[in-house]
C-alpha cells in the first residue's frame, strides 16, 4: 500500500454490465449495490455506498474493505483512493505530491490522469496535470519512465475533487449474483461441483443447492463444511439453501434390483430424476452440475444422454469441456483447493465394470425393475439447511483416530479383492454392505478400528456402531493413511501427515 489514509473505494463495474440497455443495466446495478452492501454488513464494517453510473463510490476507511469487495460478482476491479476537493490546478499537484512524494523516491513513474465529466468544467486537461504532477514528483526523487514504469500514479479528477488510487485490486467480473434468477445446483463437495457452481454465480445465477447422502454423518458434515465456506466467500447478496437427501435407501433398491455395471448411470439418473422434482416445487428454472465430457464413464457423451433423456428440467453444464486441471487450478484460484481437497468421491457402488455407451432404452430397461416412488417424500429423507452456516459440528459422534491401540481389533471394509492385495496385518475381512447390515453381531470388545479406501465409509460404519454402543474407530483417511502409519518407525502418524 501506498496510503495510510484511504477514505473510499472505486469500484470498476464489469465491462458486461455497460453492454446492456440501460433499463437493464439500471436493474442490474441495483442488485450489485445491494450485494456490496450486503457483504460489507455481513463483515461487521461500517460504510456507505453510492452507486453512479458508471463506476460506484464505497466510503470505508476499513482495510478489509478491498479484500470483501474482490469477491463480489459484477465487480471489475477496485481502487483504493483518497479524495481531495479542488478550485485550481495547484490543488491536485500539491496533495498528489504529498501522497506519492515518498514512494516515487528512487523509483521510476508515470502519471495517468482522466478525467471524468463535462469538459467545460475544467480549464486544464489531462496532460496539464501529468506534466504539473509529474515535475513535482522528480523533485521528489523519482524518474520518469512511460513505457515501463516501476509506479503508475494514477487519478481521476471531476468537477468536485480529484481521486488518488493507491492500486487496483481485481475483482470477479461477471454479473451480479441474483440478476438471472435462481437454479439448483447438485453438490458433492468435491472440485468439480463447487467450481461449476462459481462459474454459474458469475455468470448471475443464484443458487441453492442439492446434496445426495450415499456415507452418511460424515459424508455430510464434509459437504457441509465445504459450502458454508464457499457462500461465506462468494455469496453475496444471498441466502442460500442446503438441500440434504438421504440417498441410502434408494443404493440399497439400485443394489438389489439393477445389473450391476448399470449402478452408477442408475444411481445418476435417479439423482437427477429427485432434482428434476424439487425444480417443480421449489420454482428452480434448470438444474446445474459439475459433470464434464469423458471425465468418468458415467460422463461419456452417450452416457450423459442417456441420464438425462426423462428429465425434463433444463441441465447446465458450465464444464462439459474442461479439464481436470483446469478445473483444480480454478478451485485453487478461489480460495476452495484446500478444504475441498479433503472431501474425496464417495462411491459405495463398486458393482462390475460400468457401461461406457449406453442409451435411453437399455437404461429405461433397468429402471423399469425400480419403484420410482421411493423418490417421493415422505419416503425420501429430505433435510433443509441455511449454506451459509455449518453447524454440522455439533454432532456429538467423533469417529476418526489417527492410530491402532494396542488391543483393538482391526476391521477392513474393502471389496475381498482389494483386502487380498493388500491388509493391515491381522486384520479381520467383514465387506462395507455386509458390516452395514450385520455390524451388531459383532463382540463388543474390544474396542474396533476399522477402515477403507479413503476414509467414509469406516466413519458411516463406525458411527452406528458408537450409537450401538461399540467402542469403535475410523481410521482418519483410509488405506494411504494407514500404510504411512504402518512406514513411521514408532507407529503415530507424523504431524504432516
């Protein structure tokens, strides 16, 4: 930073915003106020903010403010400033000097003014104060440099004062949250459904969002925990809602009824079959979904086609054609690589090989063995939730250990295949649908560590067992954890780990 004395905010409006009529944009500049305004109120700051027509004016003298601003769509870019009324030309040289006096010295500069208004309201022009300010700052130690300057002092002047930028902060761009209404977005926690969901708010669209349980307590409080603060960061001018559907008894009749390569395209199109619902009743124009072309074998091209042939409500796809490190580098540039990155895919559908070409017919075959009513509240578990708030954490259960205590039992969930190839030593072989099913058989001592591929399904299991009574564990992270604390030489896991 350049000042100490910041006093406001410019905010640069998205370029897409002046391509509109101006009854649109009028409308659409309306909302972004309000989001700002929104956003500042949520942070606790004190502020006022006025909005012109080509640019808005946020009076805070908070240095928060720059940070909150950036991650609100329809913003371009902002400019912390300092204000200084003027009568004369001497008056912007002068308070232009005291600002960058001392950051200029030893450094190369140029001066960038514009000025904003009617013309006939000064009686300099733009290079009168580059040339002024400019002679002012050599004096001061700089140099003039206009081609590749180490500073730009930039400043804009109207007919009432002049504005001082200290620098440009980037912003988001896009169109205000709320301007194109609201759509439901299918969310599993992972990379791809929170990015897909960005790129949707940027683009104006609100959003609630849907959430298909397949692991349980866990599973749950891991999404949660990912939303609220992907709507803390970037929601705005919202209230978002968390829809949370149990979709365990809707596994178990696909398990039982389907053929197992068509599980996962199944399990897929009854998700969006339940979406496709709550559209109708929640007033919702289309759903949205993190899907991308060939990513996975339920994303092929036929594949998707075949999923979404009875839906009728409208599916938006803002990734079909990107790759997964582009989506990745893009989770990381919004602040959502970290927390997101702990939430892995939860698949309890193991079955045999998944399709990877079907069509509509052969998948209408199998879901004509299903009753479709299980979709139907009451019988599915349908939960509502404020996204913006995770109090997921005030569950009582806490599952997850990091070790093996020397007289627990050990429990591998894994398919029998897996358990083969590899198993922690000792450890006894009870497949997840069978624990789920049968876990009170158990003895109940000693205590139980169990695990598996990654972690989800060990803590839906162990859950049960603690409500049950058991003294029982998940393995935090599942079988790449476990060998790393199998590799360390006193058996704890390391502090990086």
């Amino acid at each position: 930073m350049i000042f100490d004395d910041i006093d406001r905010y410019i905010v640069r409006l998205s370029g897409t915003l002046a391509m509109k009529s101006p009854r649109t944009r009028s409308r659409f500049q309306g909302r972004l106020a309000q989001n700002l305004r929104d956003a500042l109120e949520r942070a606790g700051l004190d502020h006022d903010v006025e909005s012109q027509w080509s640019r808005m004016h946020v009076m805070s003298d908070d240095e928060q403010t720059g940070e909150i601003l950036s991650r609100v769509f329809g913003v371009q870019g902002i400019r912390p400033s300092v204000r200084e009324t003027w009568t004369r030309l001497d008056d912007v040289v002068r308070r232009g000097r005291e600002l960058y006096g001392d950051a200029v010295d030893g450094q190369t500069f140029a001066v960038d003014t514009s000025r904003v208004g009617a013309r006939d309201r000064f009686d300099f022009d733009s290079a009168d104060v580059n040339e002024a300010l400019g002679a002012e700052l050599v004096e001061a130690g700089g140099k003039v440099d206009l081609d590749h300057p180490d500073l730009t002092v930039k400043l804009e002047i109207d007919a009432e004062a002049a504005y001082f930028f200290d620098r440009e902060i980037e912003g988001p761009a896009g169109l205000p949250i709320g301007v194109e209404g609201r759509a439901l977005s299918l969310v599993s926690g992972g990379f791809d459904s929170v990015v897909a969901s960005w790129l949707m708010l940027k683009r104006g669209v609100e959003l609630d969002f849907v959430f298909f349980n397949l692991g349980g307590g866990p599973h749950e409080r891991s999404v949660r925990r990912v939303l609220a603060r992907f709507t803390d960061r970037w929601m705005d001018g919202s209230e978002p809602t968390l829809h949370v559907v149990d979709f365990r008894p809707v596994v178990a009749d696909i398990k039982a009824h389907v053929s197992d390569n068509y599980w996962q395209l199944m399990l897929k199109r009854l998700m969006m079959r339940t979406a496709s619902t709550m559209t109708e009743y929640g007033d919702y124009p289309a759903i949205v979904t993190g899907e991308a072309i060939g990513q996975v074998s339920t994303q092929t091209l036929g594949n998707l086609a075949a999923i979404e042939a009875p839906i009728e409500a409208p599916i938006l796809r803002p990734l079909v054609g990107s790759n997964k490190d582009d989506i990745i580098e893009r989770a990381r540039a919004i602040g959502m690589h970290d927390v997101t990155e702990q939430v892995p895919e939860f698949c309890q559908l193991d079955g045999g090989h998944p399709v990877t070409n079907s069509n509509r017919s052969r998948l209408d075959r199998e879901e004509d063995k299903l009753d479709l009513g299980m979709l139907e509240p009451p019988r599915v578990d349908h939960e509502m939730y404020d996204a913006r708030h995770d109090d997921s954490g005030d569950e009582p259960v806490d599952v997850q250990i990091g070790r093996v205590p020397e007289a627990a039992e050990v429990l591998d969930l894994r398919p029998e295949e897996a358990y083969e190839r590899w198993h922690y030593p000792d450890a006894l072989h009870v497949p997840f649908e069978v624990a789920r099913e049968q876990y009170a058989m158990l003895p109940d001592e000693p205590a139980w560590v169990l695990y598996c591929d990654v972690g989800l399904k060990s803590a839906m299991i162990a859950e049960h067992m603690r409500q049950a009574g058991f003294e029982a564990y998940s393995f935090q992270g599942g079988v790449p954890r476990l060998k790393q604390y199998l590799d360390t030489s006193d058996g704890e896991l390391s502090s990086e780990s």
